[in-house]
C-alpha cells in the first residue's frame, strides 16, 4: 500500500527544475486495449494540411489502436480513398483544452524518408480564427531519418511568425518530449533538459494568442511541404508509439 500511495503522488505532483509544482489534470496512460478512448480524443478525417500524403482515418485500428499499453498510430502504404497512404491524427479538440501548464509525453517515433511524427497543440479557437492567429505549439516534430527533434512556436504578428531550436536527439527510441508553459514563457524539454525557450510575457510580438486555451494533436504525417515524399527506403507500415499524455497545471 505504502509503494502504491507514493506512485501517486508521484504521478499527480511534479516539482520542475525552478521549483515550480505542478497537479495533475489530465492524462491518458493507453492501459486498456482497443479504439483509443472517445472521452478524450477525436479524429482529423481526410487531407488535412500542408500537401501531405496520407488519408486521415477515424477510429480505424489499422492506423490508431491501444495495444500492451502504448497509444500506436501507423502509416500505411495503401490504396484508400483516393490516397495512396492512410494515417492517424489524433485530437483533445472539443473534449479537451488547457491554459498554461506541464504537457508532457513519453513517445517512440518512426524514421524514414517522407515520415513526420508530431506531437503539438493548436489554439481551441482555430475554428472561429484560422492559423496563425489562433498560435500553435509545437512540442514535438521530427522529419524523415534525421537524428533530430524540433521545438517551435507559431503565432500571428501582422503575419506569420514563429521562433523553435533543435537538439540531438535519437527518436526511434522512447523519450520524454514536454513544455512548461505560463504567462512568462513556453519553455522545451527533452528528458528533462530544457534547451529552448520563448518569452509570451505581458503578450510581447503580439503572442496574446498564447494566452488562450489550446488542445492536444498526437499524429503521424506521411510526405508534405517539410519532408517532402517518401521513397524506396522508406519502411511500410511503421509506427509511432506513445506511452501516455499527461498535462499538469501550476498547484497555487
């Protein structure tokens, strides 16, 4: 009893490196088999953005299922509805959003000409605004073979602005991809290292964007404007796997 106790108390605080604790809001931990869970994720259904490849499927377990506690989303080659790939994105939008907070994930990426995992959040207002007005944060990109992750932010300063860094990173094996996010700054972490940061205090370049409720997209894009398209090397199906999504948010 004493060893489960402290696994939750572990699990609903977190003590960051500047002291700053955070409580458990929300989290999926994928400990069931099946559909992922409807009560928190929607799915993006058809082509979606930026010229990529792959059809959007919803609620397909060929491209997202829960199986032996990891969230999968895979990338298949396959004729579908008029595409020649199908995929996953999947969404908190309408179920789920958040103002500030610790946003975390535990993710194995796939590698390989043309992939484009992504682990980012968007603002819940998109619908009624439009990209970039509504900001977006990327917590988690990662392109084609590259041994490299990717940290931005995007929001709308007269036009389309953004400000991101990179660091070494080998993202075909488990890490721990997050953002402490606040009315100072959103700030990037791989497995506990913080290596970008970008000031939103008192809505400096026009960032009052950030300052609004956002939700969560776990997806996998095949080819696009950034990784342009796959080829012969390129393996079929892969898969992204996350062990699970936890959002904190500042214990007062």
């Amino acid at each position: 009893m004493r060893l489960y106790l402290i696994f939750i108390f572990s699990l609903s605080f977190f003590l960051s490196s500047n002291g700053q604790t955070w409580k458990l809001v929300w989290s999926d931990e994928f400990n069931y088999e099946g559909v992922p869970d409807t009560l928190n994720w929607g799915n993006e259904v058809g082509f979606i953005r930026n010229n990529e490849l792959q059809y959007y499927t919803a609620r397909r377990p060929e491209n997202s299922v829960v199986r032996n506690g990891n969230l999968l989303i895979i990338g298949r080659k396959e004729a579908y509805r008029n595409a020649g790939y199908t995929s996953a994105s999947l969404v908190t939008d309408g179920k789920h959003s958040w103002t500030y907070g610790k946003i975390e994930a535990r993710i194995k990426l796939p590698k390989g000409q043309g992939m484009w995992p992504a682990f980012w959040m968007l603002g819940q207002n998109i619908h009624r605004v439009g990209w970039p007005r509504c900001g977006e944060i990327d917590i988690m990109e990662h392109i084609n073979n590259e041994d490299i992750l990717h940290g931005t932010l995007h929001w709308h300063n007269e036009k389309h602005v953004s400000s991101g860094s990179t660091i070494p990173c080998k993202a075909d094996q488990f890490h721990n991809y997050v953002i402490e996010w606040d009315p100072e700054a959103v700030k990037w972490f791989l497995d506990g290292d913080k290596y970008w940061e970008v000031s939103i205090r008192d809505s400096v370049n026009s960032t009052a964007e950030l300052h609004k409720p956002f939700y969560i997209i776990l997806n996998l894009a095949i080819g696009g404007n950034w990784p342009k398209n796959p080829d012969a090397s390129t393996q079929f199906p892969d898969t992204m796997y996350v062990d699970y999504v936890r959002v904190y948010q500042s214990k007062r």
